[in-house]
C-alpha cells in the first residue's frame, strides 16, 4: 500500500515500560531502514515519573508521549493503550507497516491481527524475547547486540617503596622550570559553532512537504542526514532539532498531538 510517490508508511509503538531507553536509537535506525517512520509512540506512566530516562529522547526523536497511568496496581495498561491504538491505525490509516517495539510475549495476537489484515508486522526486542514471539513478526530486530559489553578494570599493582637517596648539594639541584613572562598568557579560545546549513535544511523541508505544504521535522531531519551524513544538531549547539530550526528565518513550525512536529517555508 504504498503511496503514490513510493513511500513505505510505517507506524511506531514503543513499550516504554518494557524496552530501556538507551536502545532508542538503533530502534529508530533499524526502523528507518523499513520506510518512513510517519507515526512514532510511546507509551508508559510519565506522569507518575517512571519514564525520565526516555524524556531526553523525546524531541530528538519527534516521539509522542503517551501518559497510561493504571487504576489499580498489578494492571498493565500501557499494553492495553497501545494495543487499541494499533487497531484504531489498522482501520484508520493508510500504513504499510507497524513497528512493536517490546519483548513482551502479550503482544503476539496484535502482531498476528495485523498481519491477518494485510499490513506487515515488525517486532523490536531484546534478546529476552521468546522465541515463539519473535516468529509472529514478518521480521524482528534483536536489540542490544551493538552496545559494548562491560569490562572490570584491575587495580594496579602497589609500587614497590624506594630507597633513600643522598640529598642533593645546591650546586647538583634540578633549576626550576622557568615561567612565562607576565605579559604573555596562555589561553585556549573558545570553538566556534558551525554555521547554519540553512540552504540544506531548506532543500530538505522542500523535499519531505506533503500535500498540504507542511513537512514532518523527523523527515526532514532524514533528509538532512543524507545530504550531511556528519549532520546533528548538536554539532551547531542545539538541543533539539526544534530549536535549531527555530533559530532559522523564513521557517515556521507547529505541533501537533498525535503527529508530531512539523515545519514549512513561510
């Protein structure tokens, strides 16, 4: 179901309670190598403040935060948020894929309904994730692999005790180092940031606009990264890709709730 210009729409729906935030990251890259991420959740209990580990990556991200507080202890209703959302999407909009990032078993009759309904199902998970569950997917993406395993460092060993040396004559003494002269010092300038690539973020907003003439940020930003494959916004000195944008004249940008950040020309 792609759509006229080829573009694999796909939709992600992240676990948070299930999936640790530091695989954000190579869970966005595996799933950008599938399509288009044009919707991307998570869901998990933000208010009660059990998700602060995810807020840095909501914005570099363009995640939408969805809060599911329980009502009774033991209940796990972020799976259930998330599993009624899935099936809203199936009838409600033009996807070619939907995303399950989690390694929880509970999740296997979404993947089958999805795929019972022509669209294809990816599962994200760590390697705790059972095998049978792995096999619901059209394809699953083993997370973690990359990360780098720890290591114990050793404490040296205890120098061994000198023996005393003869103290030495005034004649025999090392000179001390001599000092700079009180009219010179020694400073480290500041780096200087970048310049904006202000003509590729252009290009890259004229190369993600949709029909109604707004561009998703994160499709830009995807853009970008071909373009500039050392691109990162905090290579310029922003935190976000939002505000690196907003420094820009001739950019204005909205929000929207469910979709995301959006951006055009003015």
């Amino acid at each position: 179901m792609n759509d006229a210009l080829g573009v694999t729409k796909l939709a992600l729906l992240i676990d948070g309670d299930n999936v640790r935030a530091t695989l954000m990251p190579e869970i966005m890259a595996k799933a950008e190598s599938l399509g288009t991420v044009a919707v991307r959740r998570i869901y998990g209990q933000f208010t009660a403040g059990k998700m602060k580990s995810w807020l840095k990556h909501i914005d570099p991200f363009d995640l939408t935060k969805v809060d599911v507080t329980p009502t009774r202890s033991g209940k796990n209703a972020a799976d259930i948020r998330l599993v009624i959302e899935a099936m809203d999407m199936l009838h409600g909009r033009q996807l070619d894929g939907i995303c399950i990032a989690s390694s929880d078993s509970d999740f296997t009759q979404l993947a089958d309904r999805i795929r019972a309904n022509a669209i294809s199902a990816y599962g994200f998970g760590e390697k705790k994730a059972p095998a049978a569950f792995r096999k619901t997917f059209d394809r699953f993406f083993e997370l973690g692999n990359a990360e780098a395993p720890k290591t114990r460092t050793r404490k040296p060993p205890a120098a061994k005790p000198t023996p005393p040396t003869a103290k030495l004559t005034p004649s025999a003494a090392k000179p001390a180092p001599a000092r700079p002269s009180a009219g010179r010092v020694a400073r480290n300038p500041a780096p200087q940031k970048p310049p904006l690539p202000s003509s590729e973020i252009f290009a890259a907003i004229d190369q993600a606009k949709g029909a109604d003439g707004w561009s998703r940020l994160g499709t830009v930003g995807q853009h970008l990264r071909k373009a500039l494959p050392s691109f990162t916004h905090k290579k310029f000195g922003y935190k976000t890709m939002s505000g690196l944008v907003d420094a820009i004249d001739g950019i204005e940008a909205k929000k929207d709730p469910d979709q995301g950040a959006f951006v055009r020309r003015k």
